[in-house]
C-alpha cells in the first residue's frame, strides 16, 4: 500500500529501521535507462560508476536539442569501461516520461534500472539492487536508500545540502519501516530504482504513465510516484535496500564491502528550495490523485 506507514509513530519506525534487512542474493541481467535534456554536468560521472557495475547494456535518451552534447559526453568515455554498452537514442518529445518509456523498449534484459543523470554508483550498487528479485516472483520493484553527494570538490556538504541529508534520512526511516510494518512504500526511489522489465513494458502501464494529466495539462515530472501507484494497483512486492556504507571511489574513500550505495546531486545553496519547492508540489499532486482518482489507496 502506498499509505501505510508514516513517521507519526517513531518508536516502531525506528525499531524496524534497525532490524530490517533486505533479501537473499541471485544473479540477473540488467539494463539502465537514463532520461536526459540539456547539459547535464554530472552525467559524464554517473555513466562511468554505472559501467563500472558492468550492467549488460545503459540506454540513454535525450531530445533532439540536446543529442549533439549527449553525444560528445559519451565519446569522451575511456575505452577501458566497455563505453560500447552504452546507446544513445533520442525522444521527439521532451518528456521524461516519454523518454523513460522510449527507453524501456529498447532494453533487452529482465530487470531494468533507471536512474537520473546525476546519480553516482558505489562499484557493487547493481548487483545488490538485483540480487534480491529471484528470491521472490512477486518482488517487482527495489529501492535503494539515497545519499547526497557534494556538488564541489570538498568531501563536506553546503548548509543546503545538509538539509537535504537530513531529509533523505527521514525518507530512509520511513521507507524501512513501511517495508517491514506492513510490506508498502509511500514512494519509489526516484534518484535510481530497479523493476521487472515485465512492470515497465506494459503497455497498458506505459500508456497510463505517459497520459496522465492534472487539470488537463500534462504530467512530466511525478514517474516515480505514478511507478509507485501502478505497482501497488497490481499487488506487486516492494522492497527497500540499506545503504550500508560501501564507499565510492572519489568521495568516502576507496570501495568496500559488496553492498549498495547511491549518491546524488541537490542544490548546494538557497536555490535548493526551488527543488523542495518542485517536489513537494509533484507529492501533493500525486497524493490527490491517489486518494481522490484512484480509490484502490484506500483499502
């Protein structure tokens, strides 16, 4: 259920974050797609962690203003990280969504992860985020816990930023203890998350997501909380991953341990609140739809 668990109680919320693990391991192929526009300064950065993880193929989809920039960022790959998995491929549309769902049909593998273009991997991330799907067949979707990552080259984050940690850590409660209390989440991972491609090819699903309109206008931000609402309409099982503090090369020190973890980028000064301002208004959005259009959330 996507309203489930809140932070309201904080003592259960708490106890289940310490107990709560994730599933047991098994091997799968493993497609990324990344919806992109304009002159993402990080993106160079995030498909070098990606092909590090040694995904079988990485999908990224543009429009058609920005293909000519996309495609000198990829060129600038080291040929010593395979760049050849990676396609680029552009969307008529400059729609994330209709990017996203672009991409999604192209892939070839059975679970598909998308992540945004400034999220950075830890050099075991894909694996942990795909080991846990063979363990259950009603597993559709994993969550990793997020990080924020500095956007200089200083290892400390701005007062902005802090913020923003502090924010993630409370999501990071949340989400553990929905998972354990009562098997919901209240929203998927929308810096980077893994599905059964099965979830993502649909095309009734790709159709509602593509379609979805607010006081006629359509959506284009807001996947993440349409992925959560059409996961929870077809009763699949969600899980979310700990961060368990395997470094990253470049930030935190040398890698260790085999599990995940997941760094992004937020503003690092006060325009960070144009961002809170943005997703807050895309969860209210979306909690009105789900409560009003969608009535299945209520049961």
């Amino acid at each position: 259920m996507i309203f489930k668990a809140n932070s309201q109680n904080w003592l259960p919320a708490l106890f289940a974050t310490l107990i709560y693990r994730s599933s047991d391991p098994a091997s799968h192929s493993v497609s990324i797609v990344c919806a992109t526009v304009g002159t993402p300064l990080g993106l160079l950065q995030s498909i070098k962690s990606w092909l590090i993880n040694n995904p079988e193929e990485i999908i990224v989809v543009t429009d058609d203003k920005s293909y000519h920039f996309i495609t000198e960022v990829l060129e600038s790959l080291p040929d010593s990280l395979h760049k050849t998995q990676v396609q680029l491929i552009s969307c008529p549309r400059t729609n994330k969504r209709s990017q996203l769902c672009l991409g999604f049909n192209v892939c070839k593998s059975a679970i598909i992860l998308i992540a945004d273009d400034d999220t950075v991997w830890s050099p075991t991330s894909l694996s942990a985020m795909t080991l846990p799907f063979k363990s259950s067949p009603t597993l559709g979707g994993v969550f990793p816990e997020v990080q924020i990552r500095p956007q200089t080259d200083s290892t400390s984050l701005t007062f902005w930023e802090t913020l923003a940690s502090i924010r993630l850590f409370g999501d990071a409660i949340d989400g553990r203890a929905s998972v354990l209390l009562d098997g919901g989440v209240f929203c998927a991972s929308g810096s980077t998350a893994a599905y059964r491609a099965a979830i993502l090819r649909d095309q009734t699903f790709q159709a509602k997501f593509q379609n979805e309109a607010w006081r006629e206008r359509q959506l284009n931000a807001g996947d993440d909380q349409s992925l959560t609402r059409w996961m929870d309409r077809c009763g699949w099982d969600v899980m979310v991953l700990p961060d368990d503090g395997a470094g990253i090369l470049g930030y935190g020190g040398a890698s260790r341990g085999q599990g995940c973890r997941i760094e992004t980028h937020v503003r690092p000064d006060w325009k960070h609140l144009g961002q809170l301002l943005r997703w807050s208004r895309s969860d209210w959005l979306a909690n009105l739809w789900s409560v009003g259009s969608e009535r299945f959330a209520w049961r």
